[in-house]
C-alpha cells in the first residue's frame, strides 16, 4: 500500500504484523522487520522488569519507589511526582499502562536498575534474551533520545506473547480503563479497550518521529492474536487500521490447542550481548521534539462486526474489508458502536497442549466431582502454584469461599510444570468467576474439569 512521505524524520515509518499465538504464524505483514521507533510500547519492557521484580519479591505492589530529580523532570505524558516524594510499585504500574507516565517509568528505570543507563541496558538484554533480536533500548519511556530506542514490529509482537507468558498474574493491569492517583483520574491512551471484541490490552506509543503506534493482543474463547501497527498517521487513523486487522485475522486463528511453547527468557550469546551494547545506525534517525499526543476524531467501528464465539469454538466472521492508513471518518449520528464483553482466555493456556503429546504423570490433583474448572496459572514451581491458590482464594473469598484450590502436574518437553486451579464451579459459574479475578489482577481462564 504506498504511503505518502512522512515529515517525521524517515520514510516509510508504516510496519504492521498479526501473529497467531497458538500456531505461531504470521497472519499478516508490512515492512515487519524494518527498524522503527517503538515510543511508549518501550514502557511494555520497562514493565516487564518490573513484573520480574514482583515475581521474585524484591518488591511488593505496595513498596515505595523514590522520585529523584532526573525522574520528576521528565517531559510530558507525565504523573507530575515532586523529586523526593515516593510512589508505590502497583501505581507506577497504572500510571505507565493508562496515563504511559514517562517520569513514572523513570522513577521505576533508577529503582531497579540504580541509573537510566544501567537499566536500559537491562532492558536490551532481556530483549536479546526474549529473541527481540533487532531491538535496542537506551531509555525506559520512549521519548525521543539520542541514540534512540530501536525495535521492529515483529520483535514488539514477540515482547506482547511474552509478558503473558510470563506474567499471567499481573498482565490484567493492561486492562484497566483508568487510574484515579492524587484526587484526578487518567484514562487509558487505548482507545480500543471496551470498543473492539476481544481487545483486552496492551500499550500506544507516540512521538513525532515514530508516528502513532499500537501493539495489541485480542483474544475469544478459543483464538488469540497479537498484533502490532507502527507509523500511524493520527491516533484515529491507526486505531481504526488496528480495528480492522483484528477484526479481519481473529477469525482467522488457530481455535485448537497452542502448537507453539510459551515465548521465555533464554541466555543470550556472548554475541548478542555485545550487540546490545552497541549503538546500532538505525539509532541515528534524527529525531524532532515530542508533542502531545492529539485526541483525534472518533473510531468509525459501525462497519465492525464482533468476533463470537460459538459453543462448537467456531467464530462468525465478518465481512471482508479494507483498510487504510489515512484518516478515517468520523462515525455517523447515531452509530452505536459494539459493546459486547469480550470472553477473555488466559494466556498461561498457552502452556496446555493435547494430552495425547503429555507424558502421563500421576497428577496429585484431589478427587473431585465432575464439573468445570478456572484455571489461574501453569508454572515450573508447585510452591509458586500454590501460593497463587492462596493469594487468590484469600483477595476473592466472595468467589472461592466454597471453591476447592488444587495443583495438577504435568509435563510438556520433559518440563514439569503445576496448574493451579480451582473446582466446583459449572460453566457460568466458571466464567463469571474469570471475568471477576482478571478485574481483579489475576489471570484466569475456564475449563471443564
């Protein structure tokens, strides 16, 4: 599709991909590997070492983080910290997911990684780590530097299956509309949460040089994609641009179970390290100011048909339709636009295959009655398994009062790894159950027992 020159600093700075996370190919592409400017996507990897953070209880949601002077002198999108104040680990969260707060993600970057630099070259590693190959990082918010942060589409595709992967139990904060800190509410830059079937996160960017980007992950019952769209020429152009592709490629997905494994951390060659520590020459783009990223006019979804899951697992597939990179109409008076609640998957699904390919082991599951089961996480660690169980039943007693938490074991390429479920439900129970706890933070999906 050609494109007019952009004056924003490199041509053509459009790139899009749609991968399928269950069977692991790529749905559609433009200009897939080219380097471009990930902006405020950035903020996904900044959060993603946080999570790690989390994960290994260095810190807790409720730890302060010091705000030093570097930090609160960040430019805008910004929460306006005061040097020496603190904020707390689960609002620097909200802040960067809703507002995309470029002091807060500074504040997280010195926090744990003692200096801007330090963490960014955290960060490069672990894209190395991830397979990001083509990505290189030298802030934690996305806002214009010299060298400037790099990565492709395709790489930011793999950092969107990633921190599900990874972190199933805290990627629900990508979900969250809003964020009420200091007495005023921030609502979230994603304007497809709530307005595109299936849509449950995850993260715009914007600055003059990169255009307006969007990585996205959508999701039924039974399929899931991640999708990525780069160089958008309005806010409101590459939302509809987004719109369309999941509207077009969902219903396209593999609806079985994922024939890929789950993307995680592997030790990046003596290689790659080096290579993250270059300046690579797709950084010298130059790179005019920032500027607020504008309102732009409404999405036009009246053309969108959802995405709905049948009972069989198939899916009603909408009619065929272009898209464009240009600005897109405003929708008509009157336009309603589709409001039906997406039925989210978890993304710890990711680690089930058919049991014909498990190896048999004795699973230490109780005997339970027949029924269905809400699964909140597949990990390498049965203590880990079960202090989820426990965190979950003890934040959501009004849920799983009369649930009954058990782990399962099974092993998948010679790894053991231990689900950590619930049982007792039938399967409404089960699904309103999901709903709730991922409002809530925790990752869940349905299944019968």
């Amino acid at each position: 599709m050609a494109r007019k020159k952009d004056s924003g600093g490199y041509n053509p700075p459009y790139a899009a991909i749609v991968v399928d996370v269950k069977s692991g190919k790529t749905l559609h592409a433009v200009n897939a590997d080219a380097p471009r400017i990930p902006a405020s996507i950035t903020k996904v990897m900044t959060l993603y070492l946080l999570f790690e953070q989390l994960e290994a209880g260095r810190v807790r949601l409720d730890t302060p983080l010091r705000v030093s002077a570097n930090a609160a002198a960040q430019a805008p999108s910004k929460l306006g910290l005061k040097a020496g104040s603190s904020i707390s680990v689960e609002n620097a969260i909200l802040a960067m997911v809703t507002k995309s707060a470029n002091d807060v993600a500074m504040v997280v970057a010195e926090n744990i990684g003692g200096s801007e630099r330090a963490f960014a070259q955290l960060m490069t590693r672990k894209a190395r780590a991830l397979g990001m190959s083509r990505t290189t990082f030298y802030n934690p918010h996305g806002l214009p530097s010299s060298p400037a942060n790099v990565s492709t589409a395709r790489d930011l595709a793999i950092l969107g299956q990633a921190i599900q992967d990874r972190f199933p139990r805290y990627y629900g904060y990508f979900e969250r509309r809003s964020f009420t800190y200091a007495g005023r509410t921030h609502g979230n830059h994603n304007k497809l949460l709530g307005r595109v079937e299936g849509v449950d996160g995850i993260k715009t960017g914007f600055t003059r040089a990169s255009g307006f980007n969007l990585l996205t992950s959508a999701k039924t019952s039974t399929r899931h994609i991640v999708a990525v769209v780069l160089g958008g020429r309005s806010g409101a152009s590459r939302d509809q641009i987004m719109a369309n592709l999941v509207s077009d490629n969902l219903p396209r997905a593999y609806a079985g179970a994922r024939q890929t494994p789950a993307i995680a951390d592997r030790a990046p060659t003596p290689v790659a390290v080096a290579r993250a520590e270059e300046v690579e020459t797709t950084a010298a783009i130059p790179l005019p100011a920032p500027r607020p990223e504008p309102a732009g006019a409404p999405l036009d979804l009246s053309s969108i048909r959802p995405v709905v899951a049948s009972a069989s697992g198939s899916t009603a597939t909408p009619s065929s339709m272009q898209w464009s990179a240009g600005p897109q109409p405003a929708p008509r008076a009157g336009t309603q636009v589709a409001s039906a609640a997406p039925v989210a998957v978890s993304a710890i699904a990711d680690l089930e295959k058919k049991q014909a390919v498990e190896e048999p082991v004795k699973q230490d599951a109780p005997s339970r009655s027949a029924g269905w089961v809400i699964q909140l996480a597949a990990t390498g660690d049965e203590a880990r398994a079960r202090d989820i169980l426990s965190d979950a039943r003890q934040k959501s007693r009004d849920l799983l009062s009369n649930a009954s938490p058990f782990t399962e074991k099974f092993v998948k390429d010679g790894t053991t790894f231990y689900r950590a479920r619930f049982s007792g439900f039938d399967p409404d129970s089960a699904q309103a159950a999901c709903k709730t706890l991922k409002r809530r933070g925790f990752s869940c999906f349905a299944t019968r027992g």
